[in-house]
C-alpha cells in the first residue's frame, strides 16, 4: 500500500472517536461577525499597547480597527473586552506534532501502531490551540493527514506549515532505525520507522533529491534535514558533520525549484558553515556557535530558530541527558549573542518524546525573559516567527498575513485577562489568562462576557 493511502486509512479507523472530543465548545454561530469592544491591542510590532479600541471580525480577517467601529448587523457578536489585552495568536516555529505525545517506551512498544500514534496527536494538537497556539512548524513527521483533518475542521489544531518526515544521511540525526535494522540498500526492507514515514534516509545526490521533492509532493512547505549530530539521536555524536556540500546543494536546488527554502539541524559551526555554503537560509538550534559564525548568519540574513530547553527531565534517559549537557550549556550562551548580533531570531519549543512537557509550551517562552524585553519576547514569538512562516512563499499553506493584528490580516487572536507588556508571566499560564482565544475567524476557546 502507498504511504499516503496507508495513512489516510489509518485516519479513518480512528476519525469517528476523535470527532467527538474535538468540536470546539462555543456560541459562535457559523461565519458570525465578531465585534472587540474596548480591548487595548498589541498588534505584533509596536513596545506598547493601543488607546481602547474596537476590533471587528469579519469571516476570517480584521476588517477594521477603530474606536468608533460598531456591529455592522444584529447577529454581530459583541465581546466586551473591558480594557484588557487584544493580540496576535501565538507560534511555536519548532514542533513535531506527530512525536510530542509519545514516550520513548511508548514509541518502541510492540502494540504501538500508527492508528495510536495518529490518536494522541490528535488530543495533542487540539490541547496546543488551547494553549494559543495558532499555527506552529513541524519540522519532522508524518503529519500530513493530520494538518487535513485539521484544515479541514475535523480535528482542532493550529495551522501547520509541515516540513514531513526529516530528511537524514544513514548513520545521521534522523536514522532511526534499531539496532538489529540493516539499511535497506543491502536488505532490500525499509525500517520500521521509514514505513511509517518518520524519517527517510537517503545517501547521495539522487537520493536526496528524491526524498526532497517526494515530500514536496506531498505537501510540505519547506524541507528540513539534518546537518549534524544530536541529542535524541542514537548514532551521531554532537560532534559529526552530516551531508556533504553536493548533497546538501541537491536538497537546496531542488526546495529552491518549488519556491521554498532548507532549514537544517545543527549545533556546531563546522555543519552550519556549510549549510549556508550550500544555500540553506534556516539553522534550526545553532547551540555550539561561535560569534564568527553568528555573525556570518547576521551578514547573508540566515534564520536562528531557537528553544530554551530544560536542563532536564524525569522521563529522559540518563545517555540522552548527559549527551545533552553541552547543548544546555551553549543555549545560554548563543541566544544573547546572537541577539547583539544581530541575527534573524525564531524561537521554537522542540518537545520530542517528553509528552509530559506539552502543558508548558507556554511556560517555555518565558524562560528567555533574561534577554529579551516583554515587547521583544512578544514580538518574537508572533510577527518574527510569523515572518519565518511566510519564506515558505506559495508553498504557504494558508493566505494572508499572521502574526500581526492589522486590518487585512488573519483573524487568529487572543483576548489576554490583563497587560502582557507590563506582566509578560501572563502568557505562561493561558487556562487563567486567555479568556478567548481565535483562530481563522472562529472561536475556538470562551464566549461573550
């Protein structure tokens, strides 16, 4: 059976209980104008907060922005905002929505097929636009049916800019295979994790170009591979470059052809010399940096997308913990630096396999409080990663401008109970402080008060 067929089935065995649990609980009617009276907004850009202001929703987009806008008819759902903070959906530019509820028992269990996979995302993605999330990067996964079914209202979720299964060298970041799995070019059999479309593993130019252009096909809106070693990783120590220059040309020219871009895994300066040498425009990490490196990034305009992960949790293994070590220690040290560089800065969370870590993404921005400002912190997290979103170009999954709260843009939204700029701990905790949260026009969390 064809990978994608063989997902959509698996789909279908499990749509009809997933169905239930994710309509969203709300008044609005459907395409009901919305109508924010009295809200101060944050619009994405600015170090401070609007006068009181009105907010008019129309379909999917802001319509107007003005004090003296009214409901354009009866039916126009009018929420009193009473002076509290309107601003823009927020992005997580680093998930793996297929991968982020599960262990990696649960990962590895023998009754632990796609349908169950497709499953706990689901509930995952749903409880991420809960948090505010409106739209995120997956950067490694399976994840193409499930943006569908969340495209397509069946399942809730943020909008998705995938990037499908990691693209890897054998014996690189994304080899996943076990122990005892020999490649496929001397048994002749994929590996348990290239059946089910977790990562792909090619070697050389044609290799790599048909793995690119077979998730383009798909519909990924940028590629992602790995340049280098990690942390959850088996093989590849953090030192090791992965791709040589001509391979990592062939994934360049062929995301370029499609009107998109490469970002790649990488720690170390060595790997991230030669992405940008062969036209990669994304470093997703980059902890081991030097300042000569960050300030080549700042001089050719390549994106940083980062995290400030945790230095540890009870669910990793002890091996994955200590290879960590020096990532944790470098973040510290690359987040500052980079910011005085003046380098593109994304900002993402990366959970993989630590399901209990889900319920704080929100809680993670606020661990780069001691660099950035709360407007810097905000703007970071809304219109910066919104602009990393829009390099996808036509590759773009959805039209219009995000990130911002503009009229003309897309109505993804949250109404904060208070002033993020004055109290940035406000969006670490979004089950007490977001009272409505919006996305695409709709409501996906409250009602009118």
């Amino acid at each position: 059976m064809k990978i994608g067929a063989y997902l959509r089935s698996a789909f279908l065995v499990i749509l009809l209980g997933i169905l239930v649990d994710q309509r969203p609980a709300m008044a609005q009617a459907a395409g009901q104008e919305v109508l924010f009276t009295d809200v101060r907004v944050f619009d994405g850009s600015s170090d401070k907060l609007s006068a009181p202001t009105n907010v008019l929703v129309r379909g999917n987009l802001i319509v107007e922005i003005a004090p003296s806008t009214r409901p354009s008819s009866p039916a126009t759902m009018v929420i009193d905002g009473r002076g509290r903070t309107l601003m823009p959906g927020l992005i997580d530019n680093h998930v793996h929505l297929m991968f982020n509820s599960l262990s990696p028992a649960q990962m590895n269990a023998p009754d632990m097929g796609l349908e169950k996979i497709m499953q706990l995302s689901a509930a995952q993605s749903r409880a991420m636009l809960l948090r505010g999330f409106t739209s995120v990067r997956d950067v490694g996964g399976p994840t193409f049916e499930l943006k569908r079914l969340i495209d397509s209202g069946k399942v809730m979720g943020p909008r998705v800019w995938l990037s499908g299964p990691m693209i890897s060298q054998t014996s690189g970041h994304a080899d996943l295979r076990g122990p005892h799995e020999p490649s496929r070019r001397f048994s002749g059999k994929m590996s348990k994790a290239e059946e089910l479309w977790a990562s792909v593993i090619a070697d050389g130019r044609p290799e790599v170009l048909t793995a690119v252009r077979e998730n383009l096909r798909l519909g990924a809106s940028q590629i992602k591979i790995a340049a280098g070693g990690g942390t959850s990783s088996d093989y590849d120590p953090l030192d090791v470059t992965q791709y040589t220059l001509d391979e990592m040309k062939a994934a360049v020219e062929a995301a370029d052809d499609w009107n998109t871009y490469v970002t790649v895994h990488a720690y170390h300066p060595k790997s991230v010399r030669r992405a940008i040498e062969a036209g990669v425009k994304v470093i997703e990490h980059g902890n081991l940096l030097d300042e000569a490196t960050l300030k080549l990034m700042a001089q050719k305009g390549i994106w940083l997308s980062g995290q400030m992960l945790a230095d540890s949790t009870e669910a990793m293994d002890p091996k994955r913990r200590e290879k960590r070590k020096p990532v944790l220690e470098g973040q510290r040290q690359v987040w500052p630096m980079a910011k005085r560089l003046g380098v593109k800065l994304a900002w993402g969370t990366d959970f993989l396999f630590e399901p209990d870590l889900n319920a704080q993404q929100n809680a993670y921005i606020l661990r780069l409080k001691p660099y950035f400002k709360s407007a810097e912190l905000l703007r970071l997290v809304t219109s910066n990663n919104a602009e990393l979103l829009a390099m996808s170009g036509p590759r773009t999954p959805y039209e219009g401008r995000l990130g911002v709260v503009e009229q003309g843009a897309l109505a993804d939204l949250i109404l904060v109970n208070g002033d993020p700029l004055t109290n940035i701990d406000l969006i670490g905790d979004p089950e007490r402080n977001f009272s409505i949260i919006m996305k695409d026009g709709v409501i996906v969390k409250g009602a009118p008060q």
